[in-house]
C-alpha cells in the first residue's frame, strides 16, 4: 500500500466553484514511487451546493458535511474521515491551487530532515485578473528555529514571515497539538505558532501555493478585520504559543 499524504479542505459555498481548479492542481502533482495523495474534502456546513463541485469519481477523493463551525473544525474533523490516515497533512484551502512539484517539495524536507515538524512555502497571490503578486520580506530557505515565528509576529504588528495557508505537518505533531485552533478566524494562524513553539519548521523558497483573491473568500469580509473580534483573537494565539514554549515539551529530534 502506497504512503499517503493526506490533502485536506475545507469549503463553503461560495468557493465550491474552485474546487475544480484546486483539483487540477492536486493531478499535476508528482510523487516519488510508494507515495499518493488523498484528498479529503469538507463541507463546513450540510448544503446541496458543494458536491456537485466534487470530482467523486476520483477514488482518491472523499467529501464529507458537518455542521457550521468555521473551517478550522472542518479541517481538524476531516481527520476523521475516510482516507485521512496518512503521516502527512497538507493543507489546501478551497479556492487555491498548489503549483507543479509543491508536494514533493514537501515530502522531500521530511525525509531528509527528521527533526522538521512542519513545512510552508512561498506564495503568490492569484487575482481577479489572473496575475499574480508576490510578497516582500520572504525569508530565505532553510529551517525556521523554534520560536522565530512568533518573534517576527509581534514585532510585525501580527503578521508571520511565512503564510499558514502551505503548511504540511506530521499528522501525529498535528493531533498532538489538538488540530486548528477553535477560533471564527486566524485558526491557520494559531496552528502555524503552536507548531513553531515546539518543533522546527522549514521554509521552502520555490512557490508552492496561488493564493487565490476573491470577494466571496472569508478574509475578504469586513468581520475578518473587525478590531472588536481581531485583537482577542490574537491574544489568544498569542498566549497559546507562549504556554507551550513555556511548557517546555518538544518535538523528537529538536536540539
């Protein structure tokens, strides 16, 4: 039986037309032998207007409703789906696409660095148009020390070097740390700083994620930045990141 690394998405309404871009990039991926993806989909929500979008005629596809909660709880009960049981979990969100070679990328750090915990990559943003943007302040490739993640957060009034939206993780470093965080936003967020207070990360130079802009995306609505919700959320996440490092427990093979 092929290893697997477990593709796992969230979707709501109105990015369920995406799906097919998001599936297309996931086809055009290519592995090392013994090695698949599986691709595990989840409405937040029980709606008849998802899984028309849903390529269920791909074996390697499995979708899956629930009731609302955001898509940190879609995501974190998608572990529990059919087909989620791989060593490794990379996250997809809806309306983006992962480019050529984004996985293996992945699944190359991890067998050849034991002691990482979790990978993200650069991203450019895909807009209305079809261009794409960049971001400045990429840091360079290589390994992301425990705790530099939220060092440059504070210091960049909230805002991580390297975006959630890429992360693949070590399922059981995944699990440990409860899945994403319950938050109605900035879960990705909560998750990247858990991750990087108690495991070594690495950052991969190469693109790995179009990041799609849209107006139906729930960042683009005025409650994602509404400062009344906002800055408890970041509190929390903030505190969250600071409690494990204080705790002290640590991913095998940290230095």
């Amino acid at each position: 039986m092929a290893q697997r690394i477990v593709v796992v998405t969230a979707v709501h309404p109105p990015s369920a037309p995406f799906l097919a871009d998001a599936y297309r990039s996931l086809c055009e991926q290519e592995l090392p032998v013994g090695w698949g993806w599986q691709w595990v989909i989840r409405e937040d929500g029980e709606t008849d207007e998802v899984r028309p979008h849903v390529p269920l005629d791909d074996e390697r596809v499995t979708f899956e409703q629930g009731r609302q909660g955001g898509p940190g709880t879609a995501r974190t009960m998608a572990l529990a789906g059919a087909g989620a049981d791989g060593d490794l979990v990379r996250v997809l969100d809806s309306d983006d696409q992962l480019t050529p070679g984004s996985l293996g990328r992945d699944l190359a750090v991890f067998q050849r660095e034991p002691g990482v915990g979790w990978t993200t990559s650069r991203v450019l943003d895909l807009l209305p148009d079809g261009s794409t943007a960049g971001f400045e302040g990429d840091p360079p490739e290589g390994p992301i020390e425990r705790g530099d993640v939220l060092q440059h957060w504070r210091a960049h009034h909230h805002r991580a070097q390297v975006h959630p939206a890429t992360l693949c993780v070590r399922r059981d470093l995944l699990t440990a740390l409860g899945g994403w965080m319950a938050l109605p936003a900035s879960e990705d967020t909560g998750l990247l700083l858990a991750l990087n207070a108690v495991s070594r990360g690495y950052f991969l130079s190469e693109v790995g994620l179009l990041y799609r802009k849209h107006p139906g995306q729930l960042t683009a609505q005025g409650s994602h930045t509404d400062e009344r919700e906002r800055a408890p959320r970041m509190t929390v996440v903030d505190a969250r990141a600071e409690a494990l490092a204080k705790l002290g427990w640590q991913y095998p093979g940290q230095e």
